[in-house]
C-alpha cells in the first residue's frame, strides 16, 4: 500500500477495516505521511506501536520517517507477529530521501524477513517541470538504490527465508530488475507470462497530479526467496482491485493510497 494521502494518525482506522476486510497478516507499507517529524531532526526514528483492532496487537508496527527532500515520508511494516530484529536506515539519496525497513517474524517455529522500501521516482509529468528530473539521473539514483538493498539483503547471510515488497518506481520486469532479483535468488511473485503478471499495473499516472503522463504503469513488485532449510511457495496471489480505477478525486482505499495493492498467500515449510 502506497501513499498514505493524509496524516497516518487520521487513518488508522481505515488502514484497520481494510486489513480485517482482507485478512492481512503482514502489510508492507510505502510512503507513508507521518506526523513524527520534530524540529530540525534529519532522521526521526518512528517506533510508536498502535493497536489495528484485533489482528494487529501492540509493538507490532513500525515506521521509519524519511526527513530529507520535500516529501518527509516514511516505510513501515505492520504484522500480526511480533516484529524481532527491526533494521532501518536511508537509501542514497536522490532529489527525494528513501528508507527502508527490514525485520524477522517467525511463524509457528519457523522464521521469515520482511523488508519494504520505495525507491526514487521516474522522470515523468511534475518531476521534470517542477525538480527538472532527467531520465538517466534517476536511473542512476535507483540503480544506487538497489546496489545498495543488493549489499544489505547478502549482509544477512543466515538460514531465513525473504519477502521483498515495495514502490521500486520501475515500471514492469525490466531486464535491470530482473538481473537484480536474480542474483539475489529472489523470485517475482507476479512474473510476466505466470498467471496476470503481465497486467498487473498499480498506480494510474492521470490519477496523480505528480506524474501525470495518461498512461498506467507496474511500479510495485514482489519478490520472495526460500533458505537451506527452509522452501518458500506462493499459495495465491493477486490484486485488492482488479484494475486502478477510482471515484473521480477519490484515491484507493478510501484515501489510504494511489496504488493498487498486491497480495500474496505465502507457505513456509521446513525442508
């Protein structure tokens, strides 16, 4: 879920009726508007755990709020486990700040990463009239971005098995990306040519007035990879709604987001 369109504290409970609604377990978060940011503070570390009904219980939501750059935004991961090893940090920067948030759940026994992060926007409608964003600039800041998630995903060389969701602001499987996953091991949740993989566009630019270019793009990909001792496989997966369609000014959601959501039923099974 992406971009938040109002402070997170006057949606907590639509994010709340949606997670019921859907039964999400585990919610990876982008963008997400943060009423946390105090005074000059660069970096403001957002660990206030809120109760989402009865599905979500206390200290299992986690926020990081990026100050840098105009948007002052944050990533987040909300699960029904309690969140253990929670790392978080900044992503190099672009003409906008990025972060991202990684942590451990386990599962009956067994135990899974999470790590979500949103990555430097594209060179499209108001990012190149109003920041005068090129092409091959912020190109080269997600390629920096993803060497650097590269080196963080490899650093944690244990027996735990990964699920990586985020806005990577690349549109569909593009041969970068898909070089990037595979040398991680990572495997496309919704590749082209598996199922609607190929369909699956999230975030309808003529909706946004950041990046209106008339066209619909598949800007948020999911990715999940086993261990030695542990095979990963994807039950289900699909889309809260089947294409990004909406009131006329009215977001997805009910407000909580421009992007339509990805989901996926995941099993974890010892080897």
């Amino acid at each position: 879920m992406d971009e938040c369109q109002s402070d997170l504290d006057e949606r907590k409970a639509e994010i709340t009726l949606h997670c019921e609604d859907a039964g999400i377990d585990v919610a990876l978060l982008q963008e997400i508007k943060t009423v946390y940011a105090k005074g000059d503070q660069v970096w403001h570390e957002c660990e206030r755990p809120w109760r989402m009904s009865k599905i979500y219980g206390d200290n299992s939501y986690f926020i990081y709020a990026d100050q840098r750059g105009p948007s002052k935004n944050g990533e987040g991961i909300a699960s029904r486990w309690q969140l253990r090893q929670v790392d978080f940090g900044p992503l190099p920067m672009g003409l906008f700040g990025r972060a991202y948030v990684m942590a451990t759940i386990e599962l009956q026994g067994l135990p899974l990463r999470l790590l979500t992060f949103h990555l430097e926007p594209p060179a499209i409608g108001r990012m190149i009239t109003q920041y005068r964003a090129t092409t091959s600039s912020q190109d080269a800041v997600r390629r920096t971005q993803l060497q650097y998630l590269a080196r963080l995903i490899e650093s944690r060389n244990d027996d735990v098995p990964l699920v990586v969701g985020g806005d990577f602001n690349i549109d569909g499987m593009t041969p970068e990306l898909q070089a990037w996953a595979r040398n991680l091991g990572l495997r496309a949740v919704f590749a082209d040519g598996a199922g609607h993989g190929s369909s699956r566009k999230t975030f309808a630019t003529h909706r946004s007035p950041s990046f209106d270019c008339g066209r619909e793009m598949r800007l948020d990909h999911l990715f999940v990879r086993g261990s030695r001792s542990f095979d990963m496989t994807v039950e289900t997966e699909g889309m809260f709604l089947a294409s990004p369609v909406a009131a006329e000014n009215r977001y997805f959601y009910g407000y909580l987001s421009d992007h339509v959501g990805l989901f996926a039923d995941l099993k974890i099974t010892a080897r």
